[in-house]
C-alpha cells in the first residue's frame, strides 16, 4: 500500500479495507466465525453460495472469499439434507440386453387389487417375452401359494415356450421367496431384480400392464360381466397388435435391429437429462426421501422433514448403476440397493454432529404412484397423425420430475383432474374446450 501497487486498499483507524470492505486476516478463525455468522444465524437462514457471497462483498474481503463461502455451503449439513436438487438425475440408461432369441429372457409382474370375479380371481399375472413383445394374461388370486404359481408357471410358460434363461422382475414377495428361487436354479433360469422404486428396470411388464389396464376397461365397459371371462381375447389382441418397438416384421434378425435402435433412441432421449455419477465403496452418501413419504414418518415433522436421511455409508457396488449402502436397524425392513439417482454425496466437515432422525417404518410397506396435477400440454406430431399429450406431476416427486403422458390414458385414470382444471380457465377457453380446440 505504501508503494501505491494498491491503490484500492487504505487503513482507516487501524484497520485495512478495500474501498469500503474490512480486509479479513487469516488468524483466529476470523473468516469462519463470518461464515458461521452469515449461514447459519437465525436470520440468515442457510443461504446457497451466490446469495451468501452477495450478502458478505459489501461489508468483507479477502482473496479466497468467493472460494470459501463454495466450500463452507456445500459442507454444511443441513442444507445437504433439506435443500432440494436442481441438477438432472444420476445415471445414464442402461437398456437391457437383446435377446437372441424368442421367449429366452422375459419379465413378469402382478396387476393386483382387481374386482374378484365369479371365478374369485382378483389379480392377473403378466408375463413378456422381451424379444417379440407376445404377453400371456393369467388370471390368479392374491392368496394363491407359491405351489400353484410354480404349477401355473410351467404349465402355461415352459410347457409353450420352454425354461427361459432369465427372468427380470420387481420385488414382489413371492419372487424374491426361497421357493420361487430355488425352482428357478432348479430349472436353470436366473433372476434378476430391480432396484428399490426403480421401476425403469422393468420397463417392460410396467409397459404392458398400462395396456392390459386399457383394454380391461374397454371390455369391461363395452361387455360388461366379469373381466376374466374376456381375459384369453385381450391376450389375443395384444399379441396380435403393432408393436412401436418391432414394428410387424417376423424374421428375428430384423426384430433385434429394430429393439437396438428403439433402445438407443430411448437412451439417447433420456441421456440428455441424465449424468453421470459415481461412487467408491466407503463413501457416504445421503438418501432420497421423497418415494418412502408413504412408509417412513419422522416424528412430528410431517411435510418438512428432511428430503434425504443418512448419511450412510456405500459398502458394495451392486452394477454399474447400483449400490448397497449400510442401513441402520430401523430401515432393516426396506432392501439396502439402490440406483444411483436416489443418492446424494455426503460432504463431510469436522464440525457435523450427525444426529438419527426418528423413523417409523408403516407396517403395509406400501408406495403408490397417483397423478396430483396436469403442469402443461402439447401436441406430438407422428407422420400421420397427432397425438395430445399432457404434462403431469406424481405423487412423492417433484414438478422437475414430471413427464409426458398421453392425454386419453390421463383423462381414463383421473378424470377429475381434468375436470378441476377446465373449471379454472376462463370463459373462452371453455368455448374451445367444447370445440375441442384446447
């Protein structure tokens, strides 16, 4: 300063500042009692960096200060924890691999709490061929042992089809049962399960169901009686419908180079709103909250608990998208793998105080997807027609999570929120509702 090489600093009563910001030393831990002061006090309330660093420049300097306030924000622990993420989900797409050949590898699922029937069958067991999209619809009951769906199994699956190779599937009880398994190595197949609220894994059964639901309705509606007695013909339908991702092509060389490029165009779509994201085995990670809403409680907190518990540490890499993590004994219940965009990185700083919030697990384990709100809408133009679409948000997820659904499968399931929502446009927006022009 006395050289003039800064010309914008000064002392002033003993004290150096830059035009009219105090110069903070290094020494005492002045700068952290500053961080402290402007993150965490009552009346700051944990600010993110860009507002923390404006609120700190007109009265502080020193030259690693915009450096500091990044590290000190991503450090701290209650924003780890509470403040949501604005970046795109973890993990690229990984599709499946193709089959080589018909009823090789296949997926399966239950479309269960259906009205029982005469027959008092009140669930349907869905079952795909992952390479020629053909479905069979087996009516069973909720209560059916695990005897009969292994004697419904091979009577209707491997009598027609022979032992798959490999079985993808959710994690259904009675798929994950010591019998279902040891009937499977018994018979050669392997299974392979998806991770926890990662139904993305089984795209396939999910997919199908949606339609067999469609059609249950179109049936039941235009038939009437009991949806059992319409269940063969529905089978029939399905399997002898278009398929978008094979197209009606039979030679099985040109219906795997049809999949492959169906699924790298699912991939490629979805990459563009994905990263990638890693961790080592050791590393702590939080875990997201919002799908356990319908099974975890954290004491009185109620809708502002935290939006990720933990942290935990990773103990076992399950895949190139999937970890174990060590649970503590009140999540023993809930399975310990899961996909890498339920994780946050933990940031670890000496001065957290980890603290286990109080959980309770609800004893019916159950997690429902519902549509809570129609966010916007668009027209998706094919080659030969157009096709209304609506974008919608779910239950347990954010707006950022929303996504594009067709507008007569939305209006068939919640017509109610269609209704709210023409009740809230205007005047003229109801004559084009009625012309059908919005």
């Amino acid at each position: 300063m006395k050289q003039g090489k800064k010309p914008n600093f000064s002392i002033r009563a003993g004290v150096i500042v830059n035009g009219e910001r105090v110069c903070v030393p290094d020494i005492d831990g002045l700068r952290d009692e500053i961080l402290q002061e402007a993150h965490n006090a009552p009346y700051a309330m944990h600010p993110g960096i860009v507002k923390m660093y404006q609120n700190l420049r007109p009265y502080y300097w020193w030259q690693t200060m915009k450096k500091d306030v990044a590290e000190f924000v991503a450090k701290c622990m209650t924003c780890q924890q509470v403040k949501a993420e604005h970046q795109a989900p973890a993990g690229k797409l990984r599709p499946l691999s193709i089959p080589e050949w018909k009823w090789e590898k296949i997926t399966m699922d239950f479309v269960v709490g259906l009205s029982r029937t005469f027959r008092k069958h009140d669930a349907i067991w869905v079952i795909v061929d992952r390479l020629t999209k053909s479905a069979h619809f087996l009516p069973t009951r909720q209560g059916d042992s695990l005897d009969k769906l292994a004697e419904l199994y091979v009577a209707e699956i491997v009598r027609l089809h022979g032992v798959p190779v490999s079985i993808v599937s959710d994690r259904d009880p009675r798929f994950t049962s010591r019998f279902w398994g040891s009937l499977q190595k018994a018979l050669g197949t392997k299974l392979h399960f998806s991770t926890v609220f990662h139904p993305q894994t089984d795209g396939q059964s999910e997919r199908t169901i949606q339609t067999l639901e469609d059609m249950m309705r179109a049936c039941t509606m235009e038939f009437k009686g009991n949806w059992d007695d319409h269940l063969p013909l529905m089978e029939f339908a399905y399997n002898n419908s278009f398929h978008s991702s094979i197209g009606t092509m039979e030679k099985i060389q040109i219906v795997k180079k049809c999949l492959k490029a169906a699924q790298d165009r699912q991939k490629n779509y979805v990459d563009k709103h994905r990263r990638e994201m890693e961790y080592e085995v050791g590393d702590k990670v939080f875990l997201k909250v919002s799908p356990w809403k319908e099974i975890l409680r954290f004491g009185r907190q109620g809708k502002l608990s935290p939006r990720y518990i933990g942290p935990y540490e990773i103990i076992e890499r399950i895949g190139p998208l999937a970890y174990r993590l060590a649970l503590p004994m009140e999540l023993s219940q809930i399975h310990d793998v899961f996909h890498v965009s339920m994780l946050r990185r933990y940031r670890s700083d000496p001065s957290h105080v980890i603290h286990e919030p109080e959980i309770e697990i609800s004893e019916e384990l159950a997690y429902v997807e519902e549509l809570t709100e129609i966010l916007d809408r668009s027209i998706r133009k094919l080659r030969n027609k157009e096709i209304p679409m609506v974008k919608v948000r779910w239950t347990h997820h954010s707006p950022r999570e929303a996504t594009w659904e067709v507008e007569a499968h939305m209006r068939e399931k919640y017509p109610y929120l269609f209704h709210k929502r023409v009740s809230q446009l205007n005047f003229g927006d109801e004559i084009f509702i009625r012309r059908g022009e919005l």
